[in-house]
C-alpha cells in the first residue's frame, strides 16, 4: 500500500529502522536477497544526493 504524501516519511522510518535491526539476516528467501541489495543501493544513492544537506 502506497504511502499518504503528508506522511510518507514518518510511515517509512519505523519500518527501515526495522530493515536496519535484520540487515545482517542470512536466512532471507532470494526475493528479500534482492530487495536487501536494492535498499542498500538506494541509502547509498539517498546519501549521495542528499547526505551533504543534513550534516549534524
């Protein structure tokens, strides 16, 4: 289910904060294998682009 615009950040964070915590999982199926990679890659892009507008 897509996310409302007004919240789509708040509705996000608890649920990548949870992706986080099982990063190191080994016993996810190839699906989730691939989404892991992709999220990963997508942070890294996210940092990239945006990293240097937040510095605290």
């Amino acid at each position: 289910m897509a996310n409302m615009s007004y919240c789509r950040f708040q509705n996000t964070i608890e649920d990548l904060y949870d992706c986080y915590d099982n990063m190191d999982k080994s016993d996810l199926s190839e699906e989730e294998e691939i989404a892991r990679t992709r999220l990963i890659k997508l942070c890294g892009e996210i940092s990239a682009n945006y990293g240097d507008d937040y510095d605290e």
